[in-house]
C-alpha cells in the first residue's frame, strides 16, 4: 500500500469510526499529503521522531504559525496513533514531541449594538434581502455553526415548538430553541420571499439560492461582510462571529456556562469556557452596581 492508498485509508476509519465533518477530513488528508510530499519516497510508516521535527521545522522556516504548527503535529498524533493500534508501526514517532505553547486567543464578538446594526443591514424590501436578514437573525438566535445553517432543512424546523434540530459535530444531535422574533422572520420568509426566490421549483432546504439549492459556507460569509460593511463596522470579523456574539450576550446576560455548551454543540466545557474571557463586562458592571465601593 502505498502513501495516498494509507492515507485514505486512515481518512475513512476516522469517517467511520468519529463521524468527522467533511473539513476535518479535508485538513487532516491535505496536512498529511503535505508530509508525504516533503518526505519524498520514503514510506509514512517508516518515519521516525527526528524525521517529524525536520518536517515541523521545515514548515517553520516557511513562516507558518504556532497555531498551524500545533494543527499538523495533532493531525501526525492521531495518524500515527491509530497506525500503532492498527499494528501497522511498532512505534508511535510522535509520542515524545511537544507540541508548540500556544497563547490562548479570544474569539471575535460585536458588540449588542453591533449585532442590531448588522441586523438591519439587509434590503427587506427584495427578497434576497429578506431571506439575508432571515438567515442572520437565525443565526444570532441559535448560535447554529455557518454550516449547520446553510444546510437547514424544513424537516429540521419545528414552528409549533420553536426550535431547531440540529446534527453537528461528530454527528451529535441537539435542539436548540429559536427566539420569537427569529421564527417571525423565518415565517414571513418562507411564505413570501423563499417562493419568489424558487419559483416553480421545490426545495428541502430552508434557505435557497437562486438556483433552487443551498447556499454554501463560503457565499454566506461574503454576504456576512458585505453586511458589515454597510452597517459602518470596522471590525475583523470570522465565519463564526454571530455564533461567538451569540454565546458572549448569552453569558453577558446571565446565562449558566453549560447551557451555552449544550445551545453550541461543544463536547467538552473547557471549549465554551474561552466565552467567559470575552463576559468580564457583565462581572464589572455587577461589581459596580452592586458593591458598596464599585
């Protein structure tokens, strides 16, 4: 077997064994192409400790980040990981390499007045408009991932009890309630600009193109920025922001920690947590309202 036949290989157990997004996938098979290009023809499962740190270092040199850096040597762990298990290497060559310190970094948010602004940007008045404004105060509401919006269907909406259900990361199920003025939106949508959008055509998807389909990721984030840009802010913003304002308002308004773990989807609470970095404001504000010398 040689290096790309090994390297699918180990991609569709991870498939089969984790349910991984697509884009786990797609990063975890281009870092490890990108290790067996720089080997050459030598073998993946012949590499040892010193060879992995040439490749690491060598990333380096090309100016990578320590982000990256900690990203490629997780993806060569997890490979060589399940090699050992699998009796493919008698040693893992990763086991004894630290991974580089990282400085852990803040999501972006906007501010509540921000979200408002951005909000109202689209045009209502055209139906691409409206359907824009549907989909963003959707996903302020939900906190839903980009993807897991773009990829809403109607069999996923329940109207009566006002919520979505969802199937995320490593194909884990959730509900996650939908706010009043959100399912408002999504109604007048449905009945009035999604029609003119299709036309004649029939779709599963809640929010759809005007090809009949539905958007992807990336189409959503330009409309993300060309919004942001209309609404006067100047911030740098992420595929991700109106999910980070979502939980940082959440917590800012007194929301318990792990109800905002469930909203999100996140396995573990340690990955929420980084929005409590992002509330001080709220702890502030409590301390000078309510000590006696705030």
């Amino acid at each position: 077997m040689n290096s790309a036949q090994t390297i699918e290989a180990f991609l569709n157990a991870l498939w089969l064994e984790f349910g991984l997004s697509d884009n786990t996938l797609s990063a975890y098979g281009s870092d490890l192409r990108l290790f067996a290009k720089w080997l050459k023809h030598k073998d993946l499962l012949a590499v040892d400790e010193v060879c992995i740190k040439g490749f690491l270092l060598s990333r380096q040199q090309d100016g990578i980040s320590s982000r990256s850096s900690a990203r490629i040597l997780s993806c060569l762990r997890r490979f060589y990981g399940y090699m050992l298990r699998e009796g493919k290497v008698s040693v893992d060559p990763t086991q004894l390499i630290d991974a580089p310190q990282l400085g852990r970094g803040l999501p972006d948010s906007l501010s509540e007045t921000d979200v408002e602004s951005l909000l109202e940007a689209p045009e209502t008045s055209d139906s691409l408009g409206f359907r824009d404004r549907a989909m963003l105060e959707m996903l302020y509401a939900t906190g839903l991932r980009v993807s897991e919006l773009v990829e809403l269907k109607f069999s996923q909406i329940n109207f009566r009890q006002g919520c979505v259900r969802v199937t995320g990361k490593g194909d884990k199920e959730r509900l996650v309630p939908v706010g009043e003025e959100a399912m408002d939106w999504a109604e007048r949508y449905i009945t009035g600009a999604r029609q003119t959008i299709l036309g004649n055509r029939q779709s599963d998807y809640l929010f759809v193109t005007k090809r009949g389909s539905c958007m992807t990721r990336q189409a959503f984030w330009h409309i993300i920025k060309r919004y942001a840009q209309l609404a006067g802010i100047d911030k740098h913003l992420s595929p991700h922001t109106l999910r980070h304002a979502f939980a940082t308002h959440l917590l800012n308004h007194g929301a318990d920690l792990r109800v905002v773990q469930l909203l999100l989807g996140h396995s573990d609470l340690s990955t929420t947590q980084i929005y409590t970095h992002i509330a001080q404001q709220r702890l502030k504000e409590l301390h000078t309202k309510h000590h006696p010398r705030g």
